[in-house]
C-alpha cells in the first residue's frame, strides 16, 4: 500500500497541516492584512498613523505595533522601535479615557 503525502490547502483553516513542513499560519484573507514599515523613521511614524486609524480592535492594534517594535528592536533600530512604542503608549491612554467616559455615561 502506498501512502501519499497529503497536499497543503491553499485555502482553510489557517492552522498547519498536520505533518506538514509549513511553520507559519496561512493568511486567509490578505485583504485584511495591516502592511507595516519599519525602515526608517518616516515608515515608523507612517506605520503608527495608520494602525491608529484603521478599523480593527484594540487589541489587534496593539498586537500589529508590537510586532513592529520587536522586529525593529532585533534589527538594532532603537529610535524606530521607541516610535512604535511610544505609538501604543498613545493608544492605551486613549482606550482608557475612552473606558473611563463609557463608566460616566452608564
């Protein structure tokens, strides 16, 4: 009896395929995707402005500026990484007044 390799689903569940050589997850939507830049500090600073305007969770954005900050940081780029950092320090404060103002209206 031959056994065959099971192919790779182009499309699914976004987990890997058990036994598969795959590591990363399949990207199901790459609309979805939030592109970030951390080349320079223009791209930093382009990057933040972005996150903080596109329509996703807080969490999410938190998630998708660390993500900046931890690449930037392994690369050596102190000053990129400070902006992305800075970047979620503005976004929690604005989350928490937002909280704070949701408490009040209640």
């Amino acid at each position: 009896m031959v056994r065959r390799k099971k192919r790779d689903p182009r499309k699914g569940t976004g987990k890997k395929p058990k036994g598969s050589g795959r590591r990363l997850y399949t990207d199901e939507n790459p609309k979805d995707t939030v592109r970030i830049k951390f080349a320079t500090i223009k791209d930093a600073r382009a990057t933040v402005r972005k996150v903080k305007r596109v329509r996703k969770s807080y969490a999410r954005k938190i998630q998708i500026l660390t993500v900046g900050e931890q690449r930037a940081r392994v690369m050596g780029k102190k000053t990129v990484a400070s902006i992305f950092k800075a970047g979620k320090s503005a976004l929690r404060k604005a989350h928490g007044r937002k909280k704070k103002t949701k408490k009040k209206g209640r």
